[in-house]
C-alpha cells in the first residue's frame, strides 16, 4: 500500500536548506535541527499510520472510487509540513506569511497545521490530570510545583462569554492553563483551558491532579487553602515571623522552576501573544508546546 508522495517537481526544500544553517534554524523554530531529528523521526510512523486511516475511511456519499495513493501529490515533504508548523509556533504569524516562505498558499498551511497537530500530541502525550510516571520518576522526583498562566484571547461576541473570560488580575480577557512540574522543570500535566475569571484554586481543585502521594506539593499564594504547600501570608495589621519569611524565601526559590519552564514556553509566540484561534484548540496547542519545552530543556 503506497501513500501519497511529495510534489515530484519540488525542488529540495526550505527544511533541507534550513538545517544547514543551526543557529538560524533554532531562531526560526525554537528547537536545535538534532531535535528536529528526533521529533520527525518520531512523527514519520504515526503520520504514516493516520494517512493509512485517512485513506481509508468510508464517505458518507459514494464508496472510494481511486487507489490509495492516487490523486494530487502533497505541495510539502513531512519535514517542511513539521518545520512550518514550528515557524508558525514560533512567530505566530499569519498563514498567508508562512505560505509565502514555503511558496504555498495560506490554505495549505491552515491544513498543515491543523493536520500534524493531534499527531504531535500523540507524541508528546502531555496527560490532563494523571501523571504518567516510569518507576525511575518516581524514585528521583521530590516535588511537584503547580502554577497557572493566563493567555490573553480576542474578546468573545457573546456578553455572558466575555465575563466568564475576563480576567480581573489581568484586566483583559484570557484563557488559563494550570501545569505541574517537578524539580527539574519538566512539565508533567497541563489542565484543559479555564476562562481567566476562574481562580487558581478553584481550577486546581477541579483537575484533582493524580500524583503519587508521598511526593510534596507546592504553589503559590493563589493556592492558599488548597492541600498544597504555600507561603505564609502576611496577616492584616501584622508582621511575619523571621523563620517564616525564611521559609517562604525557601520556598519561592524552590518554586521558582515552574516559572522558568513557564518562561521557556513562551519562546513560542503562540502561547504569548494574544490568541487569535478558536478557543476549543488552545489546550492542544498549548501541550504540544509544553511537550517543545520539554524536549528543549527539561533536564532529563
């Protein structure tokens, strides 16, 4: 059984020139052309697996009149289609520009795009609520450290919908992921996205996040209440005392992790800026560049 084959007529490519220069490439997509390696040879089974399952599904009018393989040839090798993904996280550009680079039309990359992303997450495989852990994790993590970040997100048409999304910290409508780290800053779960008017611990304690129990929590002061371990808070009128400001010295330098991964995760411009696509694929989004996060720089 034979896939579908890139344009014959293409000469090389943007991916094949590209890698020749490592720098450039990094700046461009956010991760080094070894890891560019790696995730495409990850990628090259499961794609193939999805295009088997593509072509093979019954339509709803009339049977399958061609051969598998048959038809028009794709416009992108799989390695400019992931590279173009990548540029596009990266920059959170338009379509239309991505196009333009790769000499494709904006309708191309939308397709693209939207294509290779479930594919991504199958690899990354960023769980919601119950961490997956190899039985060396859980011997070498200590701690888990849970945090949210807002997003800010278009304005929503609907009155109820703006409210729900409005996030008084930051005085903009957003979108909110909660994310778990250990010590070593690798991601371990990200929540499915809240509107910003939700609290940290409300968030928290719906996710009900299953780690293993003898491994501690912590978070910040938004988690004040929950089971986490959090700073003492100043009392009204009063002064902390000098063990408890070193403990929550102690504790903000401990924390301090899952802001760094949060700050790496930002590299990619399209969990920065303002969000512009539909709202119901921000979560995949977001994992896929969690699992970019983690594959650049956990400390595995």
């Amino acid at each position: 059984m034979s896939l579908k084959k890139p344009n014959p007529h293409r000469k090389g490519g943007q991916c094949a020139r590209l890698r020749r220069q490592s720098v450039t490439f990094r700046r461009l997509t956010g991760v080094s052309v070894e890891k560019f390696d790696q995730l495409l040879l990850q990628l090259e089974p499961i794609y193939a697996q999805s295009e088997v399952k593509r072509l093979n599904r019954r339509q709803a009018t009339a049977p399958r009149q061609r051969a598998i393989g048959g038809g028009r040839n794709f416009d992108l090798p799989l390695c400019d289609r992931l590279l173009a993904l990548l540029m596009y996280y990266r920059f959170y550009t338009s379509h239309a520009f991505v196009g333009f680079v790769f000499h494709v039309d904006a309708r191309t990359i939308g397709r693209t795009i939207k294509g290779l992303e479930p594919l991504l997450a199958q690899i990354f495989r960023i769980p919601e609520r119950k961490l997956k852990l190899s039985e060396q994790d859980k011997e070498e993590i200590e701690q888990l450290f849970f945090d949210a970040t807002e997003q800010p997100t278009q304005r929503p048409k609907n009155k109820g919908e703006q409210k729900r999304h409005y996030s008084g910290k930051k005085k903009r409508h957003t979108l909110k992921h909660q994310a778990v780290t250990d010590q070593k800053g690798r991601i371990r779960a990200v929540s499915r996205a809240y509107p910003g008017r939700v609290h940290d611990k409300k968030v928290y304690d719906r996710e009900q996040v299953d780690a293993p129990p003898d491994v501690e929590r912590k978070g910040d002061s938004g988690y004040q209440g929950s089971d986490l371990h959090t700073p003492y808070k100043k009392p009204r009128g009063g002064t902390l005392s000098d063990e408890q400001k070193a403990h929550n010295r102690q504790h903000a330098s401990e924390r301090i992790e899952i802001e760094h991964s949060f700050g790496h995760m930002k590299i990619w411009a399209i969990v920065a800026h303002r969000y512009r696509n539909a709202r119901s694929r921000h979560t995949l989004i977001f994992k896929n560049v969690a699992g970019l996060h983690n594959l650049m720089f956990a400390n595995t």
